[in-house]
C-alpha cells in the first residue's frame, strides 16, 4: 500500500477584528479578507470570544480554518489553546487479545489479524451464518460495531479469500 504524507501546514500570526462567533469558531476581518478560526470547545472555557474585539492570532493555517495556538485581545493577556484531545483512557490499555477474545465471544470466528486504529481495532470476522463483517472493538475488547462486509470489498480483499481461524 502506497503512504501519502501529512501536509504540512504554515503557522501564521494575523490581525483583525472578530465579525461573526459560533460557538468554538469565529470569522475574523483582517487586512488580506476574512479568516475562519477555531479555539476548540476548550479554548471557550477561558476565551470570551466576541464580536468587535480586536485580536491577534497564530496558529495552523489549514484549508479550510486557522486552528488557533496563541489568542490575544488588544489590551488583554495571550492565551494559549491544545488542539489535541484529551488521551483515550483506554488506549494505554490497548490489548487485541482482549479483542479477539470478545469477538469470538461473539460468535465470530476471525480471519487475519486484528488492524490497529488510532481509537480501536479493526477485524473481519465470519458470522455462523457465514456471512463476513468488519468488527470495530474498543481497546478493552468492548465490540462497537460489526458491519457486513461482502468478500469483494477492498479493504478486506486480501483477507476475505483466507481460511477462518479459530
């Protein structure tokens, strides 16, 4: 499978004055047009975003939004905002046996191996029925979603052909 990189994105530092707020986003004015921004849920816990208030702000300029790292008003103290989400309580508990032990609790039986996804695991399991379904399990095994899967699909192609493990 071909890797593309991340992009990166520039960081930037603009003035302007908010015209528009919702909620975590807000439209800024400057001297080059109007900027999208986002503080996060978060940031609005010890921003006060408002209209009229003339800011400065750096952050990641991505396509759509400046994610905002550093929020300051004129006359008031610089605040800097985490973009990053809090930990998953459970990812240092990420455990696949525990997955493969719930699914086949579940009644599935597994082929392949379990894929390691930033929030769960993925495997494709065979019902007893005999049909094939994607398994989203928590790291703690928890079963989230099984969706079917027909043996074409290409996400599992390279699976689906397998013998069924036990």
């Amino acid at each position: 499978m071909k890797e593309f990189p991340m992009p990166q994105h520039e960081t930037v530092t603009l003035t302007g004055t908010i015209c528009d707020v919702f909620a975590h986003r807000f439209v800024v004015e400057t001297s080059k047009g109007r900027i999208l921004a986002d503080v996060t849920p978060r940031g609005t816990e010890t921003i006060a975003l408002r209209v009229g208030a003339r800011v400065t702000l750096t952050g990641q300029m991505k396509p759509s939004e400046l994610k905002v790292e550093r929020y300051a008003e004129d006359g008031g103290r610089s605040t800097t905002i985490d973009h990053k989400g809090p930990p998953d309580h459970h990812e240092a508990d990420a455990d696949p046996a525990a997955a493969i032990r719930e699914a086949k609790a579940k009644g599935y039986t597994l082929i392949g191996d379990p894929r390691r996804k930033p929030k769960h695991f993925e495997l494709l399991g065979q019902a007893q029925d005999g049909t094939l379904h994607e398994l989203h399990m928590e790291f703690d095994g928890h079963l989230r979603k099984a969706k079917p899967v027909e043996a074409s699909d290409p996400k599992w192609a390279d699976l689906a052909g397998s013998t069924a493990r036990e």
